[in-house]
C-alpha cells in the first residue's frame, strides 16, 4: 500500500511509513527483497489451497494438506499449510455435534457377545466387518417432512463400504438387503461382522444368514457407542460434509447427493490412517500384494 501511495500520489516514504507505524527500514527491505523458492512454493501452495477449499469447504488444515500430497505430490509438514490457511483466511466450515446413541432392541431374538471389543484395527480384507443404519431428512417445510435410511457395511482394513443401500423404511429388509450385496460383491469372506444392538441384527432370521455365511456375529454393549467407533465416525464425516447445513428438498436430490458422496469417500478422499491414500488406492495396493 505504501509503495502504491508514493508512486501515485508521490507521498513521503517517511509519512507513510509513520502512518503504516512501521519502519522505513523494514518497508526498504520488503521493497528490495528477493523471492525465494520457499517464498514461490508457498504462492504455488496457497493457489492450490484455494482451489481445493472452493471444492471442499468442509476440509481443515490435515485434511488439506493430505489432499495436496495425494493429487500434486506436494510434501510440506502441517504447520506450513496451517501458517498460509491463516494468512489467506482459510476455514473449514462449523463441524456439528454428534449427540446420537443408538437405542437397543427391546426384545431382542439373539444377542452376540463383543467380540471385536474395540480391536478396530485389521490387516487383511474381508477380515472385520461394521455395520449401522442411519436416517437422512428431506422435505418443503416442516409439515412434509420425509425420512431416508442409508445402511452400510464398512470393511476395517481398507475403510472401504462392502456394501450399502438406500430405503424409505428401517425395517429388516434394508439391513438383508445390504448384507447380501456384500456378500455378492465379497464370495468366500467371513469376517467378524460388528453391529450394534438394533432389531434388525438381534433378529433369528438375519444370525442365520451370519451363520450360513460363515461369518462370527459381534455386537456393541448396551450404551456404548465407542464400541462401533469406526461406523460412527464415518456418519459423522459423511453428514458433515454432505448433510449438515444443507437442505434436500426431494428424495431424488438426497439419493444423488449420498452416491455421489459415497463415491467420492471411496475414490478421491486420501485418509492419512491409509498412508495418504483413498479406500480404493489402498484396496488395490492389498489386492496386488
């Protein structure tokens, strides 16, 4: 601004500078400095970080940052990308609470002991399975109100969803349906499959197609939410960056609005947990090992 002043309206050096409360001798070394190539990486860095926010307003510093090393190759350590968010005045949008916890069955048919006990970590595919249904809202006004359920298998290894479906009930077709399809698109696998205590899987019907399939049935205690902490986590990120603050007036606009996120979680979200990889990436990498 100084250098503006003066070159236009030929302004004192020493005036301005008293007005800026700053230095002549630090605005003649602003002036007459050199760009480095710190100083060019940063311009290149924060162009990108401004193209990436446009797109994802939804993502912080970390998540910005992994963006960049997965899509450019750009390797800089957290604090750099949060030094040039401050200084361009980038935020991710207000995140909101998760206050949710699921209620049990009232009269459960069968009931599993923990066995997965919050051992969330896998080292093969197929090896851990968790799974839940969560509700979506859509509508004109609060006297049409509709409700949308969203059922998804997700696999512990990769992070990846096994399977997932979409229903205007939360009945135990919804949940069938979604175990089916991931056993479909996963012949042979038999892995642990988590869930909480919902009507859906303490039902006969659906711990005998656990049993058919080979797979070993595990279930979250009562109250204890952190014990399917993966599958919790992952409607916290989807409705974060897909549902909250927004407003979905038809169902077809909600449907298209959760695929596309899916497919974008699946395919073009690095998650640092996967060595800055997507859930497909880090597949296909397990898949040729």
């Amino acid at each position: 601004m100084i250098k503006e002043e003066h070159e236009e309206h030929h302004y004192p050096i020493r005036s301005l500078c008293q007005l800026g409360n700053i230095t002549r001798a630090a605005y003649y070394k602003w002036l007459n400095r050199i760009e480095t190539a710190n100083d060019r990486l940063n311009k290149q860095i924060s162009g990108q970080l401004e193209a990436i926010h446009q797109e994802h307003p939804d993502m912080g510093y970390r998540r910005l940052n992994d963006k960049l090393r997965h899509d450019n190759g750009i390797k800089v350590n957290d604090k750099r990308i949060l030094r040039i968010c401050r200084k361009q005045q980038i935020r991710s949008n207000l995140k909101y609470r998760y206050d949710g916890c699921t209620r049990p069955s009232k009269k459960p048919a069968f009931i599993a002991e923990n066995v997965l006990n919050r051992d969330f970590h896998a080292d093969s595919l197929n090896k851990k399975w968790v799974t839940d249904v969560t509700a979506f809202k859509y509508g004109t006004s609060f006297d049409h109100i509709h409700k949308l359920y969203l059922s998804v298998i997700l696999d512990l290894c990769d992070h990846r969803p096994v399977a997932y479906v979409l229903s205007d009930h939360n009945n135990n077709q919804l949940v069938f349906d979604t175990f089916d399809l991931a056993v479909k698109n996963n012949p042979g696998a038999h892995p642990i499959f988590h869930s909480d205590r919902e009507f859906q899987y303490t039902s006969r019907v659906f711990h005998q197609k656990l049993v058919d399939a080979g797979m070993t049935q595990s279930m979250s205690r009562v109250a204890h939410c952190t014990d399917n902490g993966p599958m919790e986590g992952f409607w916290g990120i989807l409705k974060r960056e897909m549902y909250y603050g927004k407003k979905y007036h038809t169902r077809k606009e909600l449907v298209q609005a959760i695929t596309s996120y899916i497919n974008y979680y699946i395919n073009d979200r690095p998650q640092r947990c996967l060595d800055v990889l997507t859930p497909f990436e880090f597949h296909e990498r397990l898949l040729a090992a």
